[in-house]
C-alpha cells in the first residue's frame, strides 16, 4: 500500500487558521460510506442524523498548555520545549529546539526559575527526557507559563485558549486537542441527549504523532506513535448496551475510534481497561466497535485519512475530500467536519 495512494491537492489558504465564534456552525459533510454520497449541512444538523438509542463516543482528554519557552541556564540561549509524555517523578518526553545544543546535564531556566528543567536523556527520534522541579503545584505552573501547543500548520495566535479544548474536556494530559469534539456546544450535546441519544466517555492523551506525517513509502513500514487511554466500566456498558440492542456507536473523533477499536476483544466487547495503544488503522482493517464516525478534514498522506479511508473506502474519502476543496470548506483542526455513515437521510 503506496503512501501517495493516499495524496490529494490541498490549496494552503483552505488551512484554518482561526476557530470560528459559534463552534457548531461549522460546515459539515455527510459521506454515505456504501454510497459515496455526499451531502452538505452545518455542523447543528448532526442532531437530524443521529438516532435516539445510539451511543455517541466522546473524547473527554483535556490539553495541557504544553509549550514551554525558557533560557539555557549555561549560556542564556532561548530554548522551546514541547512536553509530550509524562513519565514518573516529574520526568517528560519532551520535544525541544534547538536539539543538538540540549544534550544531557543541560538545565533550563523557565519564567525566572519558577521552573527548572534537567535534560536527562536522549531518546529515539530526537526527543528528550527532562527531569523539572519546582516549587507548588506544576499544573499551576504550567497553566501560568505555557501556551496551547497549536498544530504546526496553525500560524495566527490563539486569543482564547478554551477554542483548543473541547466543552467536556475533563483530565488533562494532551499536547493536541481531539478536534473532532470542537464543534460541539453544550446546548447541542443537551439536544442530542434530550433526543433519547447516550454519550459515553473514553479518555485517550493525544500525542504529537498524530501529526507526525507518514515518510515511508509503503504505508505498512509506518512506525505508530503510542498513546495512553482508559475506559470506565459505565462507558463500557454503555456502549455494549448499544450494540446489543441493536443500535449504532458513532464516533466522535479518529481517537476515539482508536481507543475503543484497541481495548475491544475480537467480538468488539468491551470492558474496563487502560493502557497504550499503537493501533494503526488503514484500508482492510475490519471495525470491530464503531458504525459511523464524526470527524475533521485531515492532513494528506496522513495515518488519520488512512483510517477514515479504512471506514469508508479509498476511492469515496478521496472524491469527498477533492468535493470538499471545491466547495471550499476549512480543513484541519479549526475547519469543518464530516460525518461517515451508513444512513441514507
């Protein structure tokens, strides 16, 4: 399987670069997956596709402002450090630049020494591990010296820091927000429930690799990046309950896919469960738990077109996405979205 397979034209300026005011007035493009056709709404319509009985799969990571700007201690140099992956007894994965100046025993400073930051060790692809310390609470700290890690292809400042996070955002521990989930208010997701729809909760912490493009040519040869989830026993029930009746999981988001497609058995029974996952999700994978999924527009040759590619079909995903730079809709994490069913409506 060829990465260009997976390749379409993307005009720069369909980049979103800013969130819109009202987050469910995006656009939104219903994609018959058995079909291939394709319909144009606005994001507050999801509630006319959604079915009471349904199980809609939320999301509830929170990202953490985890953009760091600090000084080298040894020289003054100004350093950027991205955390990544909180290890034990305040040690991170951390992205940094510039790299090759940050070896191990290097120390820096962060907002006048509120925090300090070791780097310990070097790992694979670059990264760092860094050991901080500090006095008080960190997330305190981090909440008053970090910023929101934007994507890189986002270049405007984010005014608001609560357009990266979703409304239900609960436990902290992203470096990117499930984008899916920006486009709910909570009065759209009190509609959905009053329609008679459930809402389960997973959690997964997005990690950094999910922008990370795919540089092999055959897609298989991909290297996944691995990140953390958990699953309650209630979200568990409540979406085994779902299938048993009869109704449809839909899916809020590619990580909440990955989350529920990792920890089901080979029947897509669920149970209560966390860990890592590195599931990689492409044309010929067989879903196990979810039937629809709502999503955004996604990067080319990326593993997340490969997944909705896998829910419904190269050749449909690709004539959307070529429909959707037509009809001028915003891509990426502030744009539009897209809902993947099976429904004729």
């Amino acid at each position: 399987m060829d990465v260009k397979d997976f390749y379409y034209d993307l005009p720069q300026e369909l980049i979103a670069q800013d969130p819109l005011e009202d987050r469910s007035a995006s656009r939104l493009m219903v994609l018959n997956r058995t079909t291939g056709a394709v319909t144009h709404k606005i994001f507050s319509d999801i509630i006319d596709y959604l079915n009471p009985g349904d199980c809609l799969v939320l999301n509830n990571t929170k990202v953490i402002p985890a953009r760091l700007f600090g000084v080298k201690e040894e020289t003054g140099a100004h350093v950027e450090v991205l955390l990544l992956k909180r290890k034990e007894n305040d040690n991170w994965e951390c992205l940094v630049r510039p790299g090759k100046k940050l070896k191990p025993g290097a120390n820096v400073i962060f907002g006048d020494g509120l925090l300090h930051g070791e780097i310990t060790d070097v790992l694979e692809e670059g990264n760092r591990e860094i050991h901080f310390t500090y006095e008080g609470i960190f997330e305190e700290i981090l909440d008053q010296l970090g910023q929101m890690p934007l994507p890189p292809y986002i270049t405007h400042e984010l005014k608001d820091k609560n357009r990266y996070q979703t409304v239900y955002a609960k436990y902290d521990g992203s470096a990117a927000a499930p984008t899916a989930g920006l486009h709910f208010t909570k009065e759209l997701l009190q509609k959905v429930k009053d329609k008679g729809v459930l809402i389960a909760e997973v959690t997964l912490h997005v990690g950094l690799g999910t922008f990370r493009p795919v540089k092999v040519e055959n897609v298989l040869d991909h290297h996944m990046h691995s990140e953390y989830y958990q699953i309650t026993q209630e979200a568990a029930d409540l979406i085994n309950q779902t299938k048993a009746n009869g109704h449809r999981v839909i899916s809020v988001g590619t990580t909440s896919t990955r989350t529920l497609e990792s920890a089901a058995d080979e029947n897509g029974f669920l149970k209560a469960t966390s860990g890592w996952t590195q599931i990689f999700i492409y044309p010929g994978y067989q879903f196990k738990v979810i039937d629809c999924l709502i999503t955004n527009f996604h990067l080319p040759e990326s593993t997340l077109v490969m997944l909705v590619s896998a829910l419904a079909g190269r050749e449909h995903v690709l004539a959307a996405y070529e429909e959707a730079v037509k009809e001028r809709y915003r891509f990426f994490s502030f744009g539009d979205a897209m809902f993947i069913t099976d429904d004729e409506k």
